[in-house]
C-alpha cells in the first residue's frame, strides 16, 4: 500500500535535514586487529554520526556549538549523538567492525584527506558565498605522484 503525508509527499514522516559536514572520512572502515574482516560482522555509523563523535567528543564542543555547526537543533545532535555513541560502543565490545556510511549530509569545502578533489554544500562559507549542492561523492582517483 502507497502512503501519502497531508502534504502530498510519500511516506508518513517530513523529509529529513541535511546535516553539514566538514568533510568525509579519510578512512571508513575500522576493525578489530589479527580478524580478517570476512569473519567480522559489522555495524553502520552514518557520516553525520562520526560528525556530531567528532564535533562533541573529540574537540569537547559544547552540544549547541556543534548543533549550530552541523545547521541541526540541539535536541536532534542529541539523537544523533546517541546513536553513534551506541554504535561504536556495541562495536568496540563485540568486536565488530564498523562501517561509516550513509546518512542525510552536506559536505563543507573542506578538501578530503588533502586530496586534489573537491565536493561543495550550500551552505555559506566563511566568506558567506553559496557552495554546491553535494549529490552523491565520485570515487577517488589516485594521480600516481605518491601523495
């Protein structure tokens, strides 16, 4: 059965905001070390996850800053937050892999791991220009100069 919301959308739910992000992770898999990663079942944490991890628990930004910093409420970091902390911790004592991947984010104009590619958001920069809408990100291709 097809559902539609009052507003003529489908699906039950309003759609959901884009999370700003710096940039994408350098690396996106972790695991535990000396299991081959076949043997290891893996949980999902989504980009804008590793973001708000980053944001709170990494540079100790208080909860409202990096709201603010990811264009969110505080109340919805909160969830954001939760979940991501809940993963990692049911990763780190299972001995699970985890997988960052996925979500509903926008990237900054942050360069990713120094590489030559760039992906823009909309979001104002420092100097209060619009960047591009991100789609989806293009593979990385390595330009053999041993960067």
């Amino acid at each position: 059965m097809n559902m539609r919301s009052p507003r003529g959308g489908e699906g039950l739910g309003r759609r959901k905001k884009k999370r700003m992000v710096e940039a994408e992770p350098c690396a996106v898999f972790y695991k535990p070390q000396g299991i081959p990663m076949r043997e290891l079942e893996s949980l999902m944490l989504t980009v804008e996850g590793l973001e708000a991890l980053r944001l709170v628990d990494g540079e100790r930004m208080q909860q409202i800053e990096a709201a603010e910093r990811m264009g969110v409420s505080r109340p919805t970091l909160s969830r954001i937050l939760t979940e991501a902390r809940t993963t990692v911790a049911l990763a780190l004592s299972g001995g699970k892999a985890i997988r960052v991947d996925g979500g509903e984010y926008l990237l900054a104009s942050e360069t990713c791991c120094k590489r030559k590619h760039r992906r823009r958001c909309q979001m104002p920069t420092a100097t209060g220009q619009a960047a591009d809408k991100v789609t989806t990100p293009s593979p990385v291709e390595d330009d053999n100069t041993g960067e």
